[in-house]
C-alpha cells in the first residue's frame, strides 16, 4: 500500500480489462486517477467506485484535442500527471491482403498514433511533476509476428520502438519510458479465444489482467534504473519451440 502515493496517473483504455485493473491497484496504492476511456458509462461508474481522488474523461487516443483536455483538466483537478499508462488498443483482423485499409488505419490511429499522442501530450505535465513514467501496453505481437492482424503487429512493434525513441529524448527530464508485452490475458479481446491458444506455453494459461497490472505497477513506482526496455509476461510463450530437440544418433 501507498507505493503511488502523491502521484497521479493517467489510464487510457481504463474503463475495463486491463486498463481498470491497473486503475484499481494505482488506486490502491495510493494515486489519483484519471480513467480515460471512449466507454463513457463503464469508466465513470469504474471512477466512481474508486472513491476520491478518481475521474473519468472521454478520451479517444487517437484525437489530439482529447488529449489536451485530458491532460490539462487532469492536472487542474488532480496535479501534474507523473504516470501516463498508454493501455487502449483494439484489435482488428484481417490478411494484408483483405482487411479493409481502413481497419489497418483505425489499428494503427488507436494503438501507435494514440500512444505517441499520449507521450507528446502528457510529457510537458509530467515534467512540471518532476518526472515520472510512461508506460505503454505493446503485446508479444511486439515482439514476435502473427499472420492475419499485420495492423495489430505494426502497431505493437511500432510501440516498442516509439518507447525507445521517447526513453531517450525524456531521459534527461527524469521521465521514464517502458513497455510492457502481455501474452493472451483473459479480457474482452480474447473473449473468442479458446483455452487450446494457451495450451503449448511454458506455462499454458491464460494470463490475468491483476498479473500485467502489477507489472505495470513495479515500473511505475520501483523500476527506477530501467528506461527504454521491454517487460515480458507471457507465459514464456516467445521463449522457444516447445517440443525438446531431440536427436537419431
Ligand atoms: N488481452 C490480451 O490478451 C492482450 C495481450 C497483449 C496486449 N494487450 C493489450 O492490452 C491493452 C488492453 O487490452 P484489453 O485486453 O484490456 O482489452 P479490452 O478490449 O478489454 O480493453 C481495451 C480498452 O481500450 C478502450 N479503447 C479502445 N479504443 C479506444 C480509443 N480510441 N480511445 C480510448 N480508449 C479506447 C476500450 O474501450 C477498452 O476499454 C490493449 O492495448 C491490448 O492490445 C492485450
């Protein structure tokens, strides 16, 4: 408890999934939260329940004026922001060949161009806070390629990329940058998953939305020497092949 205390921090995509469970234990832990979401009702009765200091914003990531509203209402109402979560995304599918170029726009528009928003927006609050972090939620789409979501993937990688590029221009406001690559955890993105995704990881679960936000949690207050990287949970899934080498000789 309290490990967030006098900070306050940005969610996107924090009305359910993920993004709430990191909301609930930044709360928790002592933060004043902005839940930012485009699902007004859910986010606001998540806000609510979180009890003061708490708010919900419509905030669609993808749209810079949002972002502006977001940051500086948060911080007249709350303080300077110190953690900025880049946590909504949206999966779309589709081979390269037969999604709809605008899908692969809108994927890109919310999961890459929302997260560079959310860093350029954000960065000059968390400056005036004396520093503090961004993390965005990439994906080990992020690190390894899935055929049939190339949107999805770009995205992800490009999120990983935009962290590196951020870690270093924020570095020397004492602002922190990481990302974080989840395997396939139980929300509604997989609802349409069966358990046979999971079944050849190391550790052949599906994840749960409390693991990544604790993950997110130890960047945010105690990975104080880390900028830049990547923070894997997965299930060991990007490890390696899972059948043992085996030999005739
Ligand atoms: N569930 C998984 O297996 C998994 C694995 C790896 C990474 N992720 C990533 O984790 C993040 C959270 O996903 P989740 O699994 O909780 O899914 P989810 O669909 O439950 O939550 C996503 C949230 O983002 C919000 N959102 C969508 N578009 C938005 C926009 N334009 N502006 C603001 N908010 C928007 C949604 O309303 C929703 O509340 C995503 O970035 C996702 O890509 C999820």
């Amino acid at each position: 408890m309290g490990r967030l205390n006098e900070r306050v921090a940005i969610v996107t995509g924090g009305a359910r999934g993920i993004g709430a469970a990191v909301a609930r234990l930044f709360a928790e832990e002592g933060a004043a939260v902005t839940v930012a979401d485009v699902l007004d009702t859910e986010g606001a009765k998540l806000a609510a329940e979180l009890g003061a200091p708490a708010r919900y914003t419509h905030l669609d990531v993808s749209t810079e004026d949002d972002w502006r509203r977001a940051v500086t209402e948060t911080e007249r109402e709350l303080g300077p922001v110190s953690v900025l979560v880049n946590n909504a995304g949206i999966l779309e599918w589709g081979t390269i060949e037969e999604q709809p170029l605008e899908s692969f726009r809108r994927v890109i528009d919310v999961n890459l161009q929302g997260a560079w928003l959310g860093v350029r927006t954000a960065a000059p609050s968390i400056r005036r806070a004396g520093g503090g972090a961004i993390v965005s939620i990439s994906s080990i789409a992020g690190i390894t390629g899935y055929a049939g979501i190339s949107g999805y993937v770009a995205s992800k990688w490009g999120l990983r990329g935009l962290t590196k590029a951020a870690a270093l221009e924020l570095a020397p406001d004492g602002i922190r940058v990481c990302s974080v690559h989840p395997g396939a955890v139980r929300t509604a993105m997989t609802a349409g998953f069966d358990d046979s995704f999971t079944a050849a990881q190391p550790l052949p679960r599906f994840g749960e939305p409390d693991e990544v936000a604790r993950m997110v949690l130890f960047i945010a207050a105690d990975a104080s020497f880390s900028t830049g990287v990547e923070f894997v949970l997965d299930g060991g899934v990007t490890v390696g092949p899972p059948t043992p080498l085996t030999s005739s000789r």
